[in-house]
C-alpha cells in the first residue's frame, strides 16, 4: 500500500491541492482531510447517489453505471453508504477507474463497518474524504453537511434509487443549488424506490437509461466549455477588414455560422444527425442508437446543428429539428 493510503492530509481551503470545482460554491468546507487523493479537476466526475435498502435493481444499476463510466475514465464520487453508493464504488473499482468517498465522519473511521473491505480498496484507488476531524463519530447531523461536497464535486449528480422523500434528494436540492445537471434511473411507477427519481424526471431530470447517456452528457458539457472558450477568444481578437479601418467584423463565427442554414458546411456527422431528427422530439439514447456514432461525435454535430440553427433541445436531453 502506498504511503498516500496510509497517511490522512489535511488540505485547506486556500492551498493549491484544494478542488477548483468548490469555487462559487456556498458553504463551501474550510478543509478536507484526505486519505489517498483527491478528486482531479481536469477530469469529468460523476456522483452516484440513492436508497441504502436499494433493490436488486439497484444493486445492478449502480454497479453497472459505476462500472462503465469509470471504465471510460469517470471519476465517481458517492457516501459509501449501504446500498446504492457502495454498489456503484465497487462498480467503479471493478471498471479499474477512481472513486472518492465522502464521508460524514473522520476519515479514518469506516462507516458502515460491513463495507471495510471497498473501503480499503478506495484509499488506494481514489480517496476517502471528510470535512470532519479525525475521530469524528457518524453523526446524523453530519450526512446533510457530507452531500453538498459530494454535489460540488461532480459534474453530474445520478440517482439511482430513491423513495419520495429519500435523502439523496438533499443532495439533489444541493447540486440544482450549485448549478450542477441531475440525472435520475426509471423505475416502474408502482415501486416505490423509483418513486423519488420518477419524480425527479417528471421535474426536468435528465432521464438516464444507459451510462452512454451520462457519457454523451459529460462530452456535451465539455465541448459547450471548449465553444465558449473559443468564441471568448474570438470576441476578444476580432478582425478588422482590410480597408475600412475602424471598422470590426460583423458576427462572431458561431453567428455567422448560425445565419446561413446551408446544410454543405456541415460535417457529415452533422448532416447526418440532421436526417434523424424531426419535428416531433427525438431523445439523445435513439440518436444515439440510430446513428452508431461514438458518444462525443454525437454530441460535437449536435452541438453543430444548434449553432447553424438547425435542430435545438426541448426539454431534457431531446431534440427537434428546426
């Protein structure tokens, strides 16, 4: 075992170690003591969340998504917690991924004691986080406190599992409170695990049916960041023309783009992509499926089509054409 693993750090709130992804966040922690490491910035993450007394459904689902996405480099975050949360860590140990555990009491402390065996495996690959000082007891006040980390830490929250009144929905209301997009696994209707992420869906929940949602979701995230970067730089260096000094260019390429709805200066992907779509929503997962393309190529046409003006969102993760 690694002398990281072996060895709690205290990490304050303005070292240079401290997660960039707390900025802008209220109640941000004065600290954390890690056991391990700490989550990457550069790296997209994913919190996984729901019922402790989870189904079998549960237990499959969370492994499954953990599994996957840490297979293709996710970094998952959850409580460690009974059920749904220990579930998606073994997943994403067994993807040979990281995975972070935030815990309500000190670092050093394995909380429920029945998952000591995943705790373990955490230290060396990932990280056991607590704000709470070594010895800390698993305080009931505490697991309110440790789900706003777990929120500020990821990019997407996912419930797998969840009663209508369950208390992964706190991490819930912590991550819409952060900005951070939420996602929620169908149940059946008449089960009432699935009751609190069912809901959550009919709210405006993104609905994950497959971790290539989640995926295709994180490579939409990061190529809206890419465009914005670029655009900021084109609006920060826009060209004069030639001969009429004084004078900037009229639109920023993505407006320029936007106006001209010639589908010739779309990439194949995107034209394409254009084909399947209709007047009436088509979801991300049946584009995803018709179009056989890669979860990043799909989300690159796309994000192209919306700035041609061509197709746009309406509602959660469906798309219509214009």
């Amino acid at each position: 075992m690694s002398d990281s693993a072996n060895t709690m750090h205290y990490i304050r709130r303005n070292s240079p170690e401290f997660p960039d992804r707390f900025e802008g966040i209220s109640g941000s922690p004065k600290g954390l003591y890690v056991i391990g490491e700490l989550p990457r910035d550069d790296m997209p993450t994913v919190g996984i969340v729901g019922a402790r007394m989870c189904s079998r459904y549960g237990r499959e689902t969370a492994y499954e998504f953990g599994r996957v996405l840490a297979g293709k480099g996710v970094q998952i975050i959850s409580g460690l917690a009974l059920g749904v949360d220990c579930h998606a860590q073994e997943g994403a140990l067994a993807g040979g991924g990281k995975t972070f555990a935030v815990l309500g009491c000190g670092a050093d402390i394995c909380y429920p004691k029945t998952n000591r065996a995943v705790y373990e495996k955490i230290r060396t690959c990932g990280g056991i986080l607590s704000e709470e000082e070594p010895g800390t007891p698993p305080l009931s006040r505490n697991f309110p406190k440790r789900n706003r980390i777990i929120s500020a830490l990821s990019d997407i929250v996912l419930v797998v599992e969840a009663r209508e009144r369950s208390g992964s929905l706190i991490t819930v209301d912590f991550a819409l409170e952060q900005g951070k997009t939420v996602y929620a696994v169908p149940g059946r209707v008449s089960d009432l695990l699935s009751c609190g992420c069912n809901r959550l869906i009919e709210q405006g929940a993104g609905i994950a049916c497959s971790p290539e949602t989640i995926l295709m979701e994180l490579e939409s995230q990061r190529t809206l960041c890419e465009a914005a970067g670029r655009s900021r730089k084109r609006r920060n260096g826009q060209i004069r023309r030639e001969g009429d000094a004084g004078r900037m260019t009229g639109l920023p390429e993505e407006e320029a783009y936007g106006s001209g709805k010639d589908l010739t200066a779309l990439s194949g992907e995107a034209r394409a992509v254009y084909d399947m779509l209709d007047r009436d929503p088509v979801s991300l997962d049946i584009l995803y499926r018709r179009s056989g393309l890669l979860p990043g190529t799909l989300a690159s046409a796309l994000f192209e089509l919306q700035l041609a003006g061509l197709a746009e969102e309406c509602g959660r993760n469906h798309y219509v054409k214009i």
